[in-house]
C-alpha cells in the first residue's frame, strides 16, 4: 500500500485534469455539449463532474490543483461527492427495472466514478496538508453575503432595464437575480413580469461565476504561518550566529522580525522563512553548523507539505544549494553577491580611475565620513538618523528581504555600523549601515542620502570604510546584490549568441524601473568577488508563483488588499515588548 498511496493520489489529480478539460471541450464545441447534455438527461448519467458547463470545469482545475498539493480539506469535499454519486450510480445499476442497464456509457461513468473513490480511498494518507480551521465558515459567509450584493446589483439593473415595466416588485427582482447567479431557470411567474435585457443576464451570470470562484479560494486557501520570529527564537538564532555567523554573509538577515524560524532537532541549525501567497520562501543558507543543516531543512520541509505551502530559498549559496538539493529541491543561478577583500583592494592602477577620480572630487568638496557602532550613537542622535533614513525613502513602500535587516536604531543591532555622510557646512548627506559578518565582516543593509547630493557619494563613502577598515576591526565586506549579473556580463562580449543578447536586452528594458544592470554596473567599480546566489524551489510549476512571493516579499510588488471578510493577520508573539520605529531598506538587493 506504501507503494500504490502515491500512485493513486496522483491518478486522482489527472482525473481532475481529464474531467476539466472535456468539460472545457463542451463550452467550446456545440455537438459535443449536446451529447453531453442528453447523457445527463433520463436514463443516461455521465462521470463524476462531468457536465457541459463552464462552472465543473472551473471547480475540477481548482480541486485538481487542491489535490496536486495534497490538501486535506480537498480530498473530503471529493470523496463525500464522488461517494454520493458512485452509491447513487450503484444503486442506479443494480436495482431491477431501471433502464440504466441498456446503455453502455452508464457502465463506462460508473466504472471511472468509483475508480476515483477507490483511488481516494487508498491515497488517502497521501492527503495531509491542512487547511485554514476559519475556511468553511468564510467561505458560507462568503457565498450569503456575495448573494445578497448579487441580488441587489442584479435587481437594480432589472429594475432600470426591464421592458415590462411596473410588473415586478424589488422581492421579484431579487430573486429573479439571485436564481440566475446560482443558474436556477426562474419561474413562470418571474418569466411573465420580467424581461431583462441579454447584457444584463450575462452580467448577473459574471457576478455567479466571480462569486463561484471566490468561494473556491476562500474554501481551499492554504493557511497563513501565523508564528512570527519571538524573543527567545532571536537569542537562539543570534547564539547560532556568535559560533558560525562568518559561513554566511547573510547570516544576520535571518534576524529579521516579520520571519518564523523552523530549529534543526538538535538545535544546532535553523531555517528561517516567511509564508506569502502560499510560499514557504526561506533566505540565505541555514544558520548555524552544517552537519545539523539537513535536521533544520527536513522540519522546515515538512511543515511546508503540511500545510500546503510550496517550499523556496531566494539567494542560498553554492554549499546550501548542494545540501537542499539532496532534499529534492531543484536550483536556479538567481545573479552573484559582490564581495570586496579588504587584502586584495587597492585604488591604484587603471582599472580603478573612475572610481578614484569619483572620490576624490568628492573628498575635495569638503564631504567627510565618520564610522560608528551603533551601540556608540546616542539615542537621540539615532533617533535623528531614522527620521532622516525614512525622509530619504525612495517611495513609501519598504523594500527588501533576503538581504536586508528592515529596521534601523534597534537596541539589539548595536554591532552593526554606520556611517554619516557630511557635507563642508557640516550638514547630513549620507547614511550607509551594514550588519555583522561573522567576527571581521559587514554586509551592505540600509543606502540612503538626500537628493541634491554630488554624484560619486555612495562611492565616496564605501572606499573611505574600506581605507579606513582598522576603525571596524574590518577583513570583507558584502555589497549589492546583482541580479542575472552573468547575462549582463557575457551578453555584452564578442560571440555572445541570440538567445544571450536577446535575454540581455530584456533584462535591460526592464532596468528601467528596477535597478537591475545598475547595481551590477555600480558593484563591478570595486572589481569584487562574484559568489553566485541561487533560487531553490520544488516543482518547476512553481517558479511564478514563487517569482511573485518574491516580487512581494521585496517590496516590488504590493499586494491589493482584500476586504476585512478575507483577510487572515499575522499574529505577533504574545507579551512581545513594543519595538523601536525602523526605517525601511531599499538599498540592498
């Protein structure tokens, strides 16, 4: 049975996928729908949600992608339909003086109907992932209150349109609307006073089907991780870090708030991860020694196919890729970190004229740079510094993820350093601030400076940290991020082929709005070590869905907002003490 589980889940999923797309088939092929039609009629049944219509085609790919992920609450809905209907189709066959018996096809629907109950009988096990325990109910809620705003959308639209005017009251237009939402045909008595032009069946019949989808979602929705990073998660994972926090250069980012944190058995190791859109996307390599990696990844894992998630790693290094791909994850080269060795550095030679040139007419402008811990800033100076970091914003939208802190002036950040950026009249220009790297190393979290600033800034500002390293007890530093830095690279040398080109000119395009061929073009001034980054994921299927928990997760994509009805919030950790306002990130990555 531990062989054939899998085997019949997965038969249950393709026959979901059949029963769609013939009913897809009878939308948009007459003959084939009128055969369908009289097999439904009389003495004739036809398969499990097997109909001619739009709407079984809609519910099968939805309980086909339910079922592809494995859900509980998917697997009930169907075997206790599919069950009524094989008893029903049974007892149909076998009761004597019936008729059914004379035709063929009743045998071929009842054969393929209790196949598919037998198939969810023995896969059943397979089917663990939970859903939301609020689903049922938000989704009955769902279907009343959508009726209601149905019928009295509907009803308007009769009342201003119906060509027998004055023959029906607003209860008869109500109902007339509701029935044609749910696809009941109306009565005889609303068919005497009622006669709605065709535009506005169709629209009454769009709100149906939009409100038969809504249904759907909110019915088989996977649940929202409702358990956010607590106090006592932040000292275990900044105790992993003390002991192996210089593997990872972003190591330190598993610390932000607005994630969860999944402990190998041991202890040892963590995964960290956030729950979007019903991704599972987890950040950076696992935290922590390497041999408890496997441990940390399982649990993570498991809790994701429990709760129907799809498992994803945005910018894991080559050593956690190998690892994750032992897990059964599959990898994607996402772009390359730039990392800059403060013993290989050096402003001399040709190479790095620009980057000289830039800095010193920056310094010959009379700006200057001062490096501190932040455990050495004032508080009221720190609060001076936020409040300019938000001014400096590009957009109100916080921006930033897998390599980004997403706060600033936590009292529990004091080993991270900033500096500030002064113009010659002594005035704030700039603020860098990078987090801990291990014993001797920074990572890049937070770029802001003002508008009417001179250009060559920023650089200005990362050689002065470099030169000045013995400041910070400083041997690496961790930059930008740079996306498909290789195909900006190679795309751009003799020989390159079409397809490189044509991806290079793609990427470009879309540079226009988001810094994609300038980080790398800002990274590559320091002549950096390139480590590539990659994007690990499950199912190949997957990879846009993932692309847009990614998107979301990085602030470049907003989310509309649903309302109230449907929305599930996160909930903190209880007790948790009140945190210090933060400035958003929007530099890194």
């Amino acid at each position: 049975m531990a062989r054939w589980r899998p085997r019949a889940a997965t038969a249950t999923v393709w026959y979901l996928r059949l029963i769609a797309l013939l009913n897809l088939v009878t939308v948009l092929l007459a003959p084939f729908r009128d055969q369908v039609e009289t097999h439904n009629e009389g003495e004739y049944f036809t398969p499990y949600l097997m109909t001619a219509g739009l709407s079984s085609a809609v519910l099968s790919v939805f309980l086909a992608i339910a079922m592809r992920r494995r859900k509980r609450a998917a697997w009930i809905f169907n075997t206790a339909l599919a069950g009524l209907f094989a008893v029903l189709y049974l007892l149909a066959m076998t009761l004597p003086g019936g008729g059914f018996t004379k035709h063929p096809l009743n045998y071929v629907s009842t054969v393929l109907t209790c196949g598919f109950v037998l198939a969810l009988l023995v896969g059943r096990k397979e089917f663990i992932s939970k859903g939301d325990s609020s689903n049922p109910k938000t989704a009955a809620a769902t279907f009343v209150a959508g009726l209601g705003f149905g019928g009295v959308v509907g009803a308007a639209l009769v009342a201003l349109t119906n060509n027998l005017h004055g023959a029906a009251d607003f209860w008869d237009m109500f109902r007339y609307s509701v029935g044609r939402m749910i696809t009941i045909t109306p009565s005889e008595h609303l068919r005497s006073v009622i006669d709605a032009p065709t535009w506005v069946n169709a629209v009454i019949n769009a709100m149906g089907a939009v409100l038969f989808l809504l249904v759907l979602y909110v019915a088989f929705r996977s649940p929202r991780n409702t358990e956010l990073l607590t106090a006592e998660d932040e000292e275990r994972i900044r105790g992993l870090l003390e002991k192996q926090g210089d593997r990872d250069s972003l190591g330190y980012f598993a610390l932000r708030r607005d994630k969860a944190v999944m402990f190998s058995p041991s202890g040892k190791a963590a995964v960290t991860y956030r729950v979007i859109g019903g991704v599972s996307l987890a950040s950076g390599d696992p935290i922590g020694d390497p041999e408890a990696w496997p441990g940390a990844i399982d649990a993570w894992l498991s809790e994701a196919r429990e709760h129907a998630w799809a498992p994803a790693v945005m910018g894991a290094s080559e050593e956690a890729g190998v690892i994750y791909a032992r897990h059964g994850l599959d990898a994607l080269e996402l772009g390359d970190e730039a990392i800059v060795e403060l013993d290989e550095f050096s402003l001399d030679g040709r190479a790095m004229r620009v980057v000289r040139q830039a800095y010193n007419r920056v310094k010959r402008a009379g700006y200057t740079v001062r490096i501190r811990r932040h455990e050495e800033i004032p508080e009221y100076e720190m609060a001076e510094l936020v409040a300019k970091a938000d001014q400096w914003r590009d957009g109100a939208t916080e921006r930033g993820f897998s390599m980004a802190l997403g706060r600033l002036g936590d009292p529990g950040d004091g080993r991270c350093v900033m500096l500030e950026c002064h113009d010659a009249e002594g005035e704030l220009k700039a603020l860098l601030s990078f987090v801990p790297w291990g014993a001797d190393g920074l990572s890049l979290d937070l770029m802001r400076r003002a508008r009417d600033t001179e250009n060559g800034l920023m650089e200005f500002m990362v050689i002065e940290l470099l030169q000045r390293a013995r400041e910070v007890n400083l041997a690496r530093v961790s930059l930008n991020f740079a996306m498909f830095r290789s195909v900006f690279e190679r795309g751009s040398k003799l020989g390159a082929g079409p397809v490189l080109r044509l991806w290079r000119s793609v990427l470009g395009f879309f540079s226009r709005w988001w810094q994609i061929e300038s980080l790398y073009r800002a990274n590559a001034k320091y002549r950096p070590i390139w480590e590539p980054r990659y994007l690990l994921f499950e199912k190949s299927s997957e990879i846009p869905r993932i692309g847009i928990a990614s998107a979301r997760a990085e602030g470049f994509i907003t989310a509309p907002s649903l309302p109230a009805l449907f929305r599930r919030r996160h909930r903190g950790p209880s007790g948790a003490e009140p945190r210090v306002p933060v400035a958003a990130q929007d530099g890194k990555g």
